[in-house]
C-alpha cells in the first residue's frame, strides 16, 4: 500500500496495518472545494429538511385520513342502526348478519352494555350516538385495532417512504452538479484574478482584466485594473525619478571631476578664481542633494511642522527684504501687496512657510527678464487667505502650466542648470502647501509672466 498523501484531516497521522506504518498527510481545500462543499452542503440541508417534513406530512396526514374514514363509517352505522331499531323497537334483527361479528363495531344499549359485538375490557372505544324517535337508545363504538395500520397500508406508506426517498437523491445529485458549475464558474474570475495578481507582484504592471459584469466581481476586476494602473504610473514614476537623479547629479559631479583632474594634471593653474569655481559647483550640488532630502522628507511625511497661528505679510516682508539686494543687482523690481491684518492670520508652520515663499521669490528672480518686476498681493476669500505671486515675462504656455509643479520639469531644456535649478522647488512648494490643507496652482499673469495662486485656512475659519 503506498503513501497516502491527501486526506481531509488536520494530520498528519500514522496508520499501523500489520507491520507497516503509513503517513496519512491532511488533504488541503481549495477556495473552488470549499465553495462547491458550502454550496452543496446548504442545498443537501434544505432537501433533507424538506424529505423529513414530507415524511412526516405524509404519515400524519394518512393517519387523519384514515381516522376520518373511521368516523365517516361510524356514523354511517349508528344512522343505519337508529334507523332500524326505530322500525321494530328491539335489537334482534342485529341477529340477522346486517353486521360482521368479530369486526371492529360494537352496539351498546343506553347503559352501555354490549348488545351486538365483543367489549374488550379496559379499552376505550370512540362511540356514537343512536337515535330513534329523538332520543338516544343505544351506542355504535370501533374498537380501536392492536395494530393501527393494515399491511396493505403499512406498503403503501413504504412504497411512498421510498418514492421521497428516491427523489432527495435525485435532488442531491442535480444540487451536487448544480453546485459543481457554479463554483467554477464563480471561481473562474478569482482565479483569473489570483493569476493577474501574480503577474503585478513580478512587476507586470501593464495586466489588466476583462469585466464582464456589474456585480462584485465585476467591480473587484475594477478595483484592480485602478491598482494596476497607479502601480503602472508609479513605476514610471520612479523609474523617471532615478533617470532625472541621476541625470541631475551627473553634471556637477563631471564638472568637479573634470577641474579637479584639470588641476591635478597642471592643466589648469591652481588660482583663487579655480577654488571659487568649483565651491560654486559645490554649492549647486549640495543645494540639489538638499532639495532631494527635503522632497524625500515631505513624501514620507517627515517634515516636521509646528503650526500656530501667524501673519503672513510679516514672512513675506522678511523674504522681501532678504532678497531686495539680489533684485535690484538684476534690475527688477519687488512689491508687496499684503497690509498686516489680524483677520488674514493663518495656522502654520513658520519656518515651512518661510521656505514656501523663499523658493517663490526665487524663482521670479531667476526666470524674470531683467527689467521685469514681482508683485505679491493677498485678500481674504471666505475662511482662506489668497495670496498671489505675480511676475513679468517670460511667460509659460499654457498646456505647461499644470507640470509646473512636477518634479525635475523645466520649461526650457536648453536652460542652464547654473541659473534654471534642477526643478525640483516648485515640487518642494506643492508639499508644504498641501500639509498646509491649502492650495496651490499656476496661472498666466496679467503682465505676460507667471501667477502663482497659494490658498491657505485662515486660523479658525473653516478650511
């Protein structure tokens, strides 16, 4: 005998025949057994339910059939028996054989003594009446039988016991069949299922599947065909997120390669204006490695924010002030529009906030033309607090508007990264706004540049 190696169980167990010993390893179900099992299982219940309430209709309702064909008959006796007691006053003629002696019926007079049959003692009997001239003279009873059921019954019950019997069969056998092509075909669509999650967990991202119907499986292929395209966009994402890493970090760190070899070869002389240069590259580079940590942070959630309640223009006129020299050294222009108001106070954190605005006014200041000029303004709209970055030309066309605040995206490629960034400060403001529970979105300014639009809660108004 070999090895069994399925059996429904939670084994594993060892079976001793004779002098071997077998391994009986448990038989493991799967969602399609189950199914079949639990579908199966309800509809052999209900049918044995129904055989068993059948049966037990059956007999009770033969019994009372029977029961009334007794009292039917015994009626119809004690009518006839009334009738002829009436016609000759005395019980002789049940002498004359109009009755079977031996037979269940019994005739007792007024006193209930036994005129016409056997009394067995001590056995009640179900009598009634016999009336002649209107007044009882008499009662017809049946004795009750020691067996209730004649044989000829008793096959007949048998024969319908077997006919149920014979159907519940039948019933379980189409309910098993039934059962069998429903749960495939209710499992087809999990296991399609299961096989497309296999192929995402493998990073087949492009698997989608069919949905062939409304219901919940039609709406979990939904569900999934979302998941696998935002899994899809993800992985572009990231994929393009190294790709311009990669790309961004690749140029400062040629160009430092390239002086420092430069010099170490005696190519280049070692001067002051050699050191400042590559600090700048430095610098720049450092700067990027910084705008990634910061965006890392804020993807993750990490930043740390210490909100209270503050004022806006104050931030801003520091920021202002802070950048004044640097404008005026590039002949532009830089205004502030936003008068200190205990109404337009907004909760948030002030260092995040000061960053939001500084990679604001940075940005005009590097992509406005040189005479050109930058306008922040604010209102109150509601519970919020508007506040509007408003530059000269160049300006950005509008379907490049809504990538503005992607990552790694400039406007121009052939732009310097010297004097464009790497991109990545808008994305930077997007994050703090949003932690924020504000708003952010580019627009094009009335004066031919760029209008950045910021929404902030107000400080105890409603968000």
């Amino acid at each position: 005998m070999e090895e069994i190696r399925k059996f429904w169980g939670k084994g594993p167990f060892v079976l001793t025949i004779g002098k071997k010993r077998y391994q009986i390893l448990p038989m493991k179900f799967g969602i399609s057994q189950r199914l079949f099992l639990s579908i199966l299982g309800a509809a052999a219940l209900a049918i044995v339910t129904l055989f068993l309430v059948v049966q037990w209709s059956l007999d009770r309702g033969f019994n009372q059939y029977l029961r009334k064909m007794d009292q039917t008959r015994l009626e119809e006796w004690a009518d006839n028996i009334g009738r002829r007691y009436a016609e000759q006053g005395t019980w002789s003629f049940l002498e004359n054989g109009i009755l079977p002696r031996g037979g269940p019926l019994v005739v007792l007079d007024q006193d209930r003594q036994p005129v016409f049959g056997n009394l067995p003692p001590g056995r009640e009997i179900e009598s009634r009446p016999i009336m002649a001239h209107g007044r009882i003279v008499g009662f017809a009873g049946l004795i009750p039988p020691q067996q209730f059921l004649h044989p000829r019954q008793v096959e007949f019950l048998k024969e319908q016991r077997l006919a149920l019997a014979l159907a519940a069969a039948g019933l379980v056998l189409a309910a098993a069949l039934l059962a069998l092509l429903l749960a495939r075909h209710l499992i087809r669509p999990v296991k399609t299922l299961a096989s497309a999650t296999r192929d995402i967990a493998s990073g087949q991202y492009g698997i989608r599947l069919p949905v062939r119907s409304s219901d919940e499986l039609g709406s979990l292929a939904r569900d999934f065909n979302e998941m696998a395209g935002t899994l899809e966009k993800h992985e572009m994402a990231r994929r393009q997120w190294i790709a311009d890493i990669s790309h961004e970090l690749r140029t400062p760190v040629a160009v430092l390669q390239g002086e420092i070899e430069a010099l170490l070869d005696g190519i280049r002389p070692i001067t002051k204006e050699r050191i400042r240069s590559l600090h700048g590259e430095t610098l720049r580079l450092n700067r990027l490695v910084e705008d990634l940590y910061q965006l890392s942070l804020s993807d993750l959630g990490a930043l740390t924010y210490r909100k209270e309640p503050l004022d806006p223009s104050d931030l801003l006129r520091r920021v202002v002030e802070t950048f004044q020299p640097a404008f005026q050294d590039k002949g532009l222009g830089i205004s502030l529009q936003l008068p200190s108001d205990p109404k337009q106070r907004i909760f948030g954190d002030r260092e995040r906030l000061e960053q939001l605005f500084t990679n604001l006014v940075e940005n005009s200041l590097r992509f406005t033309d040189p005479g050109g000029q930058l306008r922040i303004s604010g209102s109150g709209e509601g519970g919020r607090v508007v506040i509007e970055f408003q530059d000269s030309p160049p300006g950005v066309p509008a379907a490049e508007l809504d990538r503005l605040f992607d990552r790694f995206y400039r406007l121009e490629g052939s732009r310097s990264r010297a004097f464009g960034g790497a991109g990545l400060g808008l994305a930077i403001c997007k994050n703090i706004v949003e932690a924020h529970s504000g708003t952010i979105s580019a627009h094009a300014s009335p004066w031919g540049g760029l209008l950045i639009r910021i929404s902030l809660p107000r400080a105890g108004g409603p968000s």
